[in-house]
C-alpha cells in the first residue's frame, strides 16, 4: 500500500464516522464491541503509510468508542 492509496482511499458518512466501505462489512458484526487487535507483517507496507498509522494510533489509540465518536460529530462534514 502506498501512501497515495492509503490517503485516497474514499469515505463514507456513517451514522457513528467515517466508514471505509470496503472494511466495513469485515467490522460490522462487532457492533460496539472492542475489535481485537490483529496481527500482521507490516513490512509489506510503506514506510510512510506506518508513519501515519502509527501517528494515528499513537494519538487515538487510547480512545473508546464513543469518545472518537464524539470527536468526529464536532464538526461539520
């Protein structure tokens, strides 16, 4: 994954954020239940996509539900 796709990727409005459509139906069932951590070879991906995953992480990473919820309703579209 490069950084350009990464960054292209389209969203959609949800009801509770922002959806990925094409994850969405991978998370659905979840409902608000915590989504366990997954294990995978980050190697494949760019440096830079990293970067910006773990900057996300690193800021919203200890965020529940509804409080990232909450930050995505406090502005408009």
């Amino acid at each position: 994954m490069t950084v350009v796709h990464f960054l292209a990727t389209r969203y959609r409005r949800g009801y509770m954020g922002p959806v990925i459509p094409s994850l969405y139906p991978v998370y659905v069932d979840y409902k608000w239940s915590t989504i366990p951590k997954a294990d995978f070879d980050t190697s494949a991906l760019d440096e830079k996509v990293t970067g910006v995953l773990d900057a996300v992480y690193n800021t919203y990473g200890e965020l529940s539900g509804d409080q990232l919820e909450s930050l995505t309703h406090s502005e408009d579209p």
